[in-house]
C-alpha cells in the first residue's frame, strides 16, 4: 500500500486479482469493490481519530505554558504600574492608567506556579493593590 498525501491509503500497480478458482467463497460482480471499501473506511476513522486527538492535545496545558503566562501577566502589571508613575511624575490625569491597572490585576492568576515565581508574582500584585488603593483613598 502507498499512502499518497492526505487522501489515505491506495493500493500500487503491481497487485494483481487473484485467478484462483476453487474453494475460495466470493460474490459475483463485487471482486474489487469489498477491498476497496474497507480501506477507505479504515482511512476515514484514522482521518477522524488522527484529528481529534490533535484537538485534544491543543486543550492540553504544559507547565512551560502557564509559566510563561504569569510571566507575561506580571510584565503586563509592571508595565501598567510604570504608566502610572510617569503620569504621577509628569502631573498627567492616571485614571486611564489606573483603570488599566485595575483591568490587569482582574486577570486570573494560576497559583501554580514555582516558589520563586510566586514570591515575585505576589510582590507585583501587592504594589498594584497598593497603587489602586492609593487612588481610592484620595477619590473619597
């Protein structure tokens, strides 16, 4: 058998029918059609099954990738958080900054994270709640 791209399986040149006559069961009017049949229903369960089991492997969440999600969500933080003083330095209006940093902060944390990670993730998230809190404090 040959497998010709995403088409499935076909079978080569070079099989030929077999010109046994005897004791053998067969069915007029159907010689190739049964062989045939079965190959490409074997193909399509394998097409169906090779493509489900990509989709479950794309839910399928690694540590690296959580990792680098809390990295980038604590660079989010840390970037919103330096927005907010430059507009505090500069005497610039922050509730456009704080509204960010209050957008960033609602984003889910996993809480899985490496000891080291988390000691610094928390550091982040205690500034920011910090920062918000400062801004309400002066709204009342």
């Amino acid at each position: 058998m040959k497998v010709n791209g995403v088409g499935g399986p076909s079978t080569t040149p070079t099989s030929r029918p077999s010109t046994r006559s005897g004791a053998g069961f067969s069915l007029t009017g159907s010689e190739g059609s049964a062989p045939a049949a079965a190959a490409s229903a074997a193909s399509a369960a394998g097409g169906v099954t090779g493509v489900s089991a990509l989709m479950a492997l794309q839910g399928v969440e690694d540590a690296t990738e959580r990792r680098r999600r809390a990295i980038r969500r604590g660079n989010n933080l840390l970037d919103r958080l330096d927005e907010l003083k430059l507009a505090l330095l500069g005497g610039e209006s922050q509730s456009v900054n704080l509204q960010s940093l209050a957008r960033a902060m609602a984003e889910s944390r996993d809480g899985n994270e490496e000891p080291n990670l988390k000691s610094v993730l928390d550091q982040i998230d205690l500034r920011a709640a910090v920062e918000l809190a400062k801004a309400e404090a002066r709204k009342v």
